[in-house]
C-alpha cells in the first residue's frame, strides 16, 4: 500500500517502519499547506491599530512570529508593558525568540480557551486584547468567553494558510491520504480540480478535518485518534490489521 501524509517527515518514524515491515506499505510525507504571515497591508486592511493593545493573545508560534514581524514592519515598538497570554507553555516559551523572557508579564494556560479566561481573572480585566488568529480559523471558543467576561478585545488575522504547489504530486497513485487540517482538502482541491477518489482510502487525524472532508464528498475510512489509536500511525496499522 503506498500512503501520503500530508505533514512534514516527522522525527520519529518508528509507527511508520512498522507499517512497511508488517505489510510492505510506502509512506511518504508532504505538506499539503504553510502558514505564512500577512503584510503589513493586508493586516491594515483589518483597521486594527497595534499601540491600542495592552495585552495578547497566542494560542500558535506562527502568530508570535507574524506579530513581531508586523510591528517592525509598521514601526511599532512593543512596550515593556504588554500582557502575554498564550494557550500552552511551549507557545508561551517561543516568546525568548522575540523578548526577553524574565522581564515580561507572560502567562499560559493548558491548551483551552477556558484556561486563558481563567489567568485575566479580575487581575488583568482592564487590559485591552488582541486575540491573534488564522485566516478562515474559528474564534468563537475566545469570543464567547470573552463576551462572557465582559473583557475588551478585537479578533486579529495575522496568519494565513496558503496552499503548497502539488502539480508533481501523483495524486491518483496513493492508495491511502492521511488529511489533518481543513486546509489539506482545500489545497487538494485547489491542487487537483479534478479528484476523484475511487478506490483511495482517506483517513482523518483530528476532528476539526472531518467536516471539510465530508463536505468535500470524501468517504473516510479511519478516523483517528480514537482510544486504541493514539497516533496515525497506529490507526493504519490497526485498519490494515483488519483489512487483510
């Protein structure tokens, strides 16, 4: 079985190995999109003014880098003062990149919306926010909990996806595609106008992939993660394991 994944090759390719010394399958990995920051004049484009902002918010690395690089893009020097609220630890440790770690007021939550609500509290009620976000990416996880909380904040695109070149790509050749983000089936589209899948299982890792795959006319055949299958890998072992 020849599989296309269409992330980067991860470091650790042991789940994979196994499936070609199980069943002589051929895995290769390509990505289906990047995600690249925006202009200085599309983000102008959105009327947000940066000095206006007392605090942000982070929930990716791609929007810290896109944030720094607008603001020296527009001439905006970042205050010492700014409030960072980022959604995990590892995204709030990409900030060394940017600022002097120790000396800013950063916090992080456990991966949730909820979490990052929870560290303003009463505390950081008066700041101003800017939540940082992708292009197409839903807000409203933020935007509810913020209404809720009566917090004053605006919603900012920094980031887009934009799709990879696939023209060299032998799509029709792959008897399985592994598809992780929603941007994977648009690029496949945008790629191959044309794509029928016929025989060609496709399998969906996460759940926010499963509506555009649906909406697209794709059957899926494994859904992952799942109990037993933690990883992609896993799931096709396990389908396959089924399928002989």
């Amino acid at each position: 079985m020849k599989i296309l994944i269409s992330q980067h090759t991860p470091s650790n390719l042991a789940p994979y190995e196994v499936l070609k010394s199980k069943f002589g399958s051929e895995v290769e990995f390509k990505p289906f999109f990047v995600i690249e920051p925006l202009s200085a004049k599309e983000f102008r484009a959105e009327r947000i003014n940066l000095p206006d902002y007392t605090a942000i918010v982070f929930s990716s690395r791609h929007a810290i880098d896109a944030y720094f690089k607008l603001c020296e893009e527009m001439r905006f020097k970042v205050p010492e003062t700014m409030k960072y609220f980022c959604t995990t630890e590892a995204v709030a440790m990409y900030l060394q990149k940017h600022i002097v770690y120790r000396k800013r007021k950063i916090f992080f939550g456990d991966g949730t919306p909820a979490s990052v609500v929870s560290l303003i509290g009463p505390k950081h009620k008066g700041e101003k926010f800017l939540i940082a976000t992708n292009a197409g990416a839903n807000s409203d996880a933020y935007t509810t909990l913020f209404d809720k909380a009566q917090l004053e904040y605006s919603v900012g695109v920094l980031t887009k996806p934009v799709s990879m070149d696939l023209h060299e790509v032998e799509i029709g050749s792959y008897d399985m595609i592994v598809m992780y983000n929603p941007y994977d089936v648009t690029s496949l589209y945008e790629n191959f106008p044309d794509f029928k899948q016929g025989d060609i299982k496709m399998v969906s890792f996460g759940r926010s992939v499963v509506g555009a795959m649906e909406d697209a006319g794709l059957e899926i055949c494994v859904k992952a993660p799942t109990a037993e299958a933690t990883s992609v890998g896993k799931a096709i072992e396990l389908y396959l394991e089924s399928n002989k």
